[in-house]
C-alpha cells in the first residue's frame, strides 16, 4: 500500500493532462479541457485513495 497511494495520487492527474491535451488540440479549446481533465483527475485519486484506505481498514479489523 506504501507504493499504490502514490501512484494513485500521480495516475489521475497524468492521465487528465494526456487527455485533455489531445482533446485541446482535437477541439481547438486550449488550456481548458487540460485543466479540467486535470481537476477531474486529481478528484478521482482522491476517491479511489479513500476507497483503498477503507477496504484495507475494513479487512484489517474484520481479521
């Protein structure tokens, strides 16, 4: 779990800039499909992080 959170937190956010950048350069709409594929990206690390550190929590105390 030490490396996954990590990646996690990075994956989002890389993956928005990739993304929005072709879908500027596809729509001509330059920066603003990046910064929201960016904020979309970092808002979907944060949940799957929380998601992570609950089922993690749920199975260690069920055990």
């Amino acid at each position: 779990m030490a490396v996954t959170i990590p990646m996690l937190m990075a994956a989002g956010p890389a993956i928005g800039y990739f993304l929005g950048s072709f879908l500027d350069g596809y729509f001509g709409t330059e920066p603003y499909l990046m910064i929201l594929t960016i904020i979309l990206g970092f808002g979907a690390s944060f949940m799957e992080t929380r998601n992570l550190i609950k089922r993690t929590t749920q199975e260690n105390s069920d055990e």
